[in-house]
C-alpha cells in the first residue's frame, strides 16, 4: 500500500470536511480570503496547505483544526 503524505492526508481531511458540510472549493476561497485557484492548487496537491489557512478553514467548516491535521490512518473512519 503506498505511503500518504501529510499533505494527502491534509487534502483528504479537508476534502472530506468540506464534504460533510456540502460547500465548494470556491466557498473556502471565499471564506479564508483566498482565491479559488489557490485553494484548488492545495487540495491536489500541487502547493502545500499553510496553518493559518487550515486554521480559517477549520474555522469556516466548523471542525477542530486537529481534524484537518490528522494523520492518514486516523483520518478514515
């Protein structure tokens, strides 16, 4: 089985939160101050999530930032 990067992890946490909540890539744009490009280069992967972001991100999807930043095995549930 092959290794997930913290990033991965980040992503699929995220991507699950916002998930859950039914809002868009362009709503977490929109609510961290962020453009929709950017959040989109963060969730696949081709630029890396910083903790102020996942801290308004949390914040927007209303989940603990522990959430967001756990690793791949704890993530699934």
């Amino acid at each position: 089985m092959p290794q997930v990067t913290d990033q991965e992890a980040i992503a699929a946490n995220v991507r699950a939160a916002k998930a859950r909540r039914r809002v868009t890539d362009a709503d977490i744009a929109n609510a961290i101050g962020a453009s929709r490009s950017a959040i989109n280069d963060r969730m696949n992967g081709r630029a890396k999530f910083q903790i102020d972001e996942l801290q308004r991100i949390a914040a927007f999807l209303d989940v603990p930032l522990e959430q967001l930043l756990a690793p791949a095995e704890a993530a699934v549930s």
